[in-house]
C-alpha cells in the first residue's frame, strides 16, 4: 500500500462503532494505522487540523453525553471552537469516533457503514 492509500482511524477499542469500522476496513485487507486518541495525547492543533477535514462543527464531533462534558459546562452557548478543542485535547474521551483518515476523505464513521465510503 502507498503512503498515500494508507488509512487511519482514530479508534477506541471498548466502542462499538470503532470497532465495526475497524473491522470493516480490515474485511477489505486493510491494515490501517490505528490511533488509539485516548493515549495518543493529540494536542490542540492536530485535534483542529482533523475536525477541519471533518468540516463538521466542533460541537458535532465532541461527545455531549461524556460526564465530563457536563462537569465542565460545555454545553454553554459562547464558548470558541478553540475553547472547545482545548477540551477535548485535555480530556479526549469528549472526541467522537471513530474518525476514518483516507485518501478519498475524512469522516465521522457513525454507524461503522460509513467507513465503506473511504475504502
């Protein structure tokens, strides 16, 4: 595979939809690069860089039903996308996954089905 056919997800091994994609991907004889965010540490600017691929808005690529979210009061009207991507930086378990990086592009892969798009 080519560097530029390579495919990465952004997984977390206990969700179900993370490992739908995964698996999905590798059915297709796929070895992805698998990044498991919530060790990985990725900080601010990645997490900023792959929601803009995403071109989906911060708040729909953050996990409102984590405690944390509501702990830390993000649900607050007002707050930056830099303020929110922070948090999820500082607190990834707030990142929704599974994210599929691939040459055809990136995606939020709920349901797991999505992935088939990227492959």
């Amino acid at each position: 595979m080519a560097p530029e056919d390579t495919i990465t997800i952004y997984h977390n091994p206990r969700c179900s939809n993370s490992r739908g994609a995964l698996a999905l991907i590798e059915a297709r004889g796929i070895q992805p690069r698998v990044v498991d965010y919530l060790h990985a540490q990725l900080d601010a600017a990645h997490l900023a860089a792959l929601i803009a691929q995403l071109g989906l808005p911060v708040r729909e690529v953050m996990r409102s039903k984590e405690a944390i979210y509501q702990e830390l009061d993000l649900g607050l009207e007002g707050l930056s996308d830099a303020e929110l991507i922070a948090q999820i930086a500082a607190h990834p378990e707030l990142l929704n996954r599974p994210i599929v990086v691939s040459a055809k592009g990136t995606r939020l892969c709920r349901p797991p089905e999505r992935v088939l798009d990227l492959l």
